[in-house]
C-alpha cells in the first residue's frame, strides 16, 4: 500500500508524546553538533566548507533513524537541517571571534547560507529517509514472510 503524500510529509497520525519526541531528537542535534564542534571532537579539514562532513552525516543518520520510525520527511528535513545550524552557530559564535555580535549573527542568519543548507537538507535528508523508510519495509516483509512460512510448516 502506498502512503499518501501527507504521511510521507508528516507521518502517521502520532500523539503528543511523538511529536515532543520528534523536536527534542532535533534539539540534541543541534545542541550536540554545535558541542562537538565546539569541543573539537568533530573538526573540519580544509578551506572552503559549503557543507560540513561531518554534520551531514550525523543529519543523515538520523534522517535515515526517522525515516524508518516513519516520522515523516518534515521531520528528517528539520533533524538534518538543524545539524548544520549547530555547525554554524558553532563557527559564528565561537569561530568569528573578531566579529561584533551584530555580525555573528548576520553570518549565522545569512540567506544565502541558509538557502544552500536548506536545500541539502531537502536533498540529504530525503535520501536518509527513502533509505530508513525503505529498510524498515523490508524488514517488516521479510518478517512477515518468515512468519508465513514457520506457520505452514
């Protein structure tokens, strides 16, 4: 059976609980991206980032986490797309030191930087769900395929 649009984009009808659930899951990433780099347990290698790696993959990741928990593709945007806002805030508050707090925050808050990030967030983070949606299918088939054949034996 194929989900409509609205259950790709929002999920199954959840309570509360799943929704909190869902933007607490973005909060830690955000929070725990922006600590980690802060913390150099991640760091970027190299000049010119656009995006950085490693916030990526923690975004991917979780979007692939939703993806097969069927929060909706809404949600794996928001986890990825906060990944690389804690990136960000990370470098602009604590890397642009020389910066006023006036300017920390235009590089924060950048259109044209939040634009990119929100179209690889669009991109990578549908590309995580399809993986965790479609992963999650196959195990419930195959599941369901086993059962089928231990009850006929």
């Amino acid at each position: 059976m194929v989900p409509g649009l609205r259950t790709v984009l929002v999920g199954r009808p959840r309570s509360r609980f799943q929704w909190t659930f869902d933007v607490l899951i973005a909060l830690f990433v955000l929070i725990g991206t922006f600590g980690a780099y802060a913390l150099d347990v991640f760091q970027v290698s190299g000049g010119v980032i656009v995006l950085p790696g490693v916030a990526t993959l923690v975004g991917f990741v979780v979007a692939v986490g939703v993806g097969a928990r069927q929060s909706g593709l809404l949600v794996a945007w928001v986890s990825l797309l906060a990944a690389y806002i804690g990136f960000q805030a990370e470098w602009a508050f604590l890397g642009l030191s020389s910066h006023s707090l006036g300017g920390k925050l235009a590089f924060l808050f950048d259109p044209v930087g939040l634009a990119v990030l929100g179209v690889a967030s669009l991109i990578i983070g549908t590309v995580g769900f399809a993986v965790g949606y479609l992963g999650q299918l196959g195990i419930e088939q195959f599941r369901g395929r086993t059962v089928s054949q231990q009850s006929h034996e």
